[in-house]
C-alpha cells in the first residue's frame, strides 16, 4: 500500500515536470516563427478536420512540417553535392556553371526515397503524387 | 441542357482552382525559403512543385490523424497531446521511441535559423457575409404552383434570368446578348451573361489576376530585379486619352497602339492632303488600323496593367519622342491650312 502511494506520488512529481517542460517548450515555441505561414497551415489542417482555437498547436505542426522538408532538403543537397564532386573530376571547365546548387527532380526523388523519413515516394510514381503518397511511421528498435 | 450542365461544372471548377492557386503558389514560397535555408540557390519547377505537394500532403495528414486521435478520445477539438501523439505515429522522431518527437522538435527550434516568410498573407478564406434570402412568406408573395411550400426561399426577379440590355455591358457583348434573345435563349446563354457581369474571358482574367496577384506572378529569373514603374507625366496621357475617345478600357492595356497614335492621327491626314481633300480629318472617323514601328510587344518584370503604358516609353529611344513631336506639329499645321502640300 505503501509502496503503491509512493509511486502515485512519484507519478505525480514525474507528471509535473512533464507538464512544466510541456509549459517551457509551447512558450518556447511561441518565440520561433516559423517559415511557414500560420494562415497556410491552418487552412491545409482545417481541411483535414483539425479544430483548435490555440496557436501554438498550428504552430507545432508548422514547425514539424519545416523540420521534415529540411530533412528531405538536406538529403537532396547531400545527393546535389555528390553529383557535382563526380562530374567535376571528369570536366573540370563547368566548374564555374556547377556551383550553383539547383533542387533537381533526381535528387528529389532519392531524397524521399530514403526510408529514414516518414513519407515514402517510389521514383516512377512522384508524378502521380496524389494517388500514391503514403505516410509510414518508422520505429527504430 | 448538359451542355449548360457541363458548361456549368467547367466554370466551378475553374473557381476550385483559382482558389487553390493562391493556396498552392503560398505553399511554393514557403518551401522554396526553406530550402533555401538549407543551401539550395535555384529550383526547378517540377521538383518545387512536387516538394511543396508533399509538404500539404503532409500537413493533411497530420490534420487527419489528430481528428482522428481527438475523435476517439470524445472530442471535437484537438488538444496539445493529440498533436503530440500524431507526430510520433507519422514517424517524426527517428531515434527511440523515449526521446521523443517533442525533445526533437525543441532541438530543432534552438539550432535552426529563423526565416520568416516573405510576404504578408491576408487571412484567408475570407468569409463574405452571408446574405440570407427571403422566403415566399417574408416577402408576401405566393407561390406559383401549389407543389412549392411558403417557407422555401421566393423566386429571383424575372430581370436576373431574363436577357435584357446592360448598362455595364460593353458595346460588342450588348450585341451578343441581342442575337442571343433573337435566337432563343438557354441555359448556356444564361450562363454566359453571368459570366459577362462578373467574369471577363479566361484567358484575359488569367492574366490579370497574374497581373495583380503578386504570389501568382512569373517568378524572377537569376539575377534580374524588379523595376520600380515610372509614372507618365499626364499631359501625354490625356492626348492619349483624346485620340481614342472610341477605345474601350480594356484597350489601354494594348498599349504598345496608344504610343502610335499620333502617327496614326497622322497617316490619314497625309492622305487626304495628298488627294487634296478640304475636309479635316475627325478623330471619330478615324480608322483602327494600327501601325506598329518597332516596338517591342513584351515587356519583361512588369506586372502592373496600369502601370503598362509607361514601360514601352522605358525602353524606347528618344528618337521616337522628337519623332512623335514633329508628327504633332505637321498634324497641326496641316490642320489649320489643309490646301497646303506637307513634304515629309
């Protein structure tokens, strides 16, 4: 019984740094902006059903939607890079014309196909993006 | 009728997909910022459209998933831990499932640079007021057949669907409508009438929205700025605005027949000088063939039809300028003495 209290309590204490770190982490929230516009978002969740009157909710999800299109921009720049550093060794005139670093459909298409992210798109299908887009979640054990 | 149908259907859709064109074209902006943050200096077009698919694709789902999450918890609205729930099931965190979708986000947000975006939006969808029309009751009228109960919404007036003469319509469109009263009218012709009242041509809307909108502008290529419009000084406009007293608004636009006009005022005084005619040439009876000298017909960065007129001067030469001065002063010598021979 005893025991049992203890561990309520200990519950309770745990539940209360949740819920203070939960507190710190919106407000901390509230002082990035995102690079997406709050409008678009909640006009793309409102779509989807999503109902809250809290700002800091469609800001969460606009920041988690920056986050993923960093990742998958971070991926295509890394594949970009890769390409330029193989073709530069065989041609080292267009050197000057490669520097400029260009988001190509190729690399793209590698980017997302990466299993690491959430969402999967097979390389003949991303021209069909509406039909076969699905969202996977990817547990690592 | 299914042509009217379709027709119908066609003009819905085009208002679908107006309205997501701005949705979209924000969208591209956005991610366009984004990976320009991450590194990337040019995109191509495909490929920013598709990653700025995927990010809606990806917003929507977590909108799905949280209704869904507050759905079964009892709930109408969503609340902080459904949103939580909802980005570790679409698989935001990579590493183990303790550390968190949450502790991921807050890393991001301390590391990560802050680009706000680059324009202003309105909030959107703007909600017009709702305008609610009255029942057969409140107005006091009576329905024409007994099958139709009193509470349901009264008849439009007989003038909406009737094709009758608009002062707002232009000249050529007033005569369409005639001809379509003379022939008949259907529902096709209806919908084309409404769409005369609200609507201009597709094409001629498209690009004046193009015009306007700024996000549904033609991005700027590499290098290249925007301009800011020089502003005609308004004694040329208004002579511009006298020799066309016939030309309809949307000509204006046509600018590049505006900058000719004094030549074109001209060319038919030549000719009757030359058949020794006595008559003075009248502005009215003038003919609408437009003479064209070299001028370019795009003008490249401009996007304001107002502000058209003003670009062909940007890039013309000043040649042009004494050329059209002198056809000024002839026109008018000639004016005030017809019988005398003008050498050009």
């Amino acid at each position: 019984m005893n025991q049992g209290q203890q561990s309520k309590q200990g519950n309770r204490h745990d539940d209360d740094d949740d819920d203070a770190a939960l507190s710190e982490f919106l407000a901390s929230l509230m002082d990035y902006t995102p690079t997406i516009p709050d409008e678009l978002v909640e006009h793309y969740l409102a779509k989807s059903g999503f109902q809250c009157p809290d700002v800091r909710l469609v800001r969460l999800v606009a920041v988690a939607t920056q986050k993923f299109i960093g990742e998958v921009a971070t991926n295509a720049l890394q594949h970009c890079k890769a390409r330029q550093a193989a073709v530069v060794k065989d041609k080292r005139d267009k050197q000057q014309k490669d520097k400029r670093l260009i988001l190509a459909m190729e690399d793209l298409s590698k980017a997302l196909r990466e299993p690491v992210l959430a969402a999967r798109v097979t390389a003949p299908e991303y021209y069909y993006l509406a039909k076969n887009l699905t969202c996977y979640s990817y547990t690592v054990e | 009728m299914s042509d009217g149908g379709r027709e119908f259907e066609s003009s819905q859709g085009r208002k679908k997909s107006r309205n997501s064109e701005f949705v979209q074209a924000i969208a591209r902006i956005a991610v366009a910022q984004v990976c320009e943050g991450m590194g990337f200096q040019g995109f191509q077009q495909s490929a920013l459209g598709t990653l700025s698919d995927v990010a809606v694709r990806y917003i929507r789902e977590i909108g799905k998933v949280l209704n869904s999450t507050a759905n079964l918890a009892g709930r109408t609205e969503c609340n902080v831990f459904d949103v939580i729930h909802g980005l570790e099931e679409l698989g935001a965190s990579e590493s183990l499932a303790e550390s968190g979708a949450v502790r991921e986000i807050d890393q991001y947000i301390n590391m990560a640079e802050e680009i706000p975006f680059v324009c202003t939006i309105p909030c959107f969808p703007v909600i017009k007021d709702w305008k609610v029309k009255p029942s057969f009751v409140q107005v006091g009228e009576t329905p024409p057949g007994e099958h139709i109960p009193a509470w349901l919404r009264a008849f439009p007036d007989p003038k909406t669907y009737n094709l009758v003469q608009d002062a707002d319509v232009g000249m050529d469109k007033v005569e369409l409508v005639k001809d379509h009263r003379k022939k008949g009218r259907s529902l096709s012709d209806m919908q084309r009438q409404l769409d005369c009242k609200g609507y201009d041509a597709p094409m001629v809307k498209s690009k004046r929205v193009a015009d306007i909108n700024p996000f549904l502008a033609v991005p700027l290529r590499f290098g290249e700025k925007e301009v800011s419009p020089i502003i005609l000084p308004t004694k040329l406009l208004d002579e511009n605005v006298v020799q066309n007293p016939t030309a309809r608004a949307s000509h204006v636009v046509d600018d590049v027949t505006n900058h000719v006009s004094a030549l074109e005022t001209f060319a038919p005084a030549i000719e009757a000088i030359k058949s020794r005619e006595r008559k003075k040439v009248h502005v009215n009876s003038r003919s609408t063939v437009q003479f064209k000298f070299g001028i370019g017909k795009k003008f490249l960065g401009i996007q304001n039809e107002g502000v058209a007129k003003t670009t062909s001067w940007f890039g013309s030469d000043s040649t042009r300028d004494e050329r059209k001065r002198r056809a000024e002063k002839i026109l008018k010598e000639s004016m005030e003495n017809p019988k005398e021979l003008v050498q050009l």
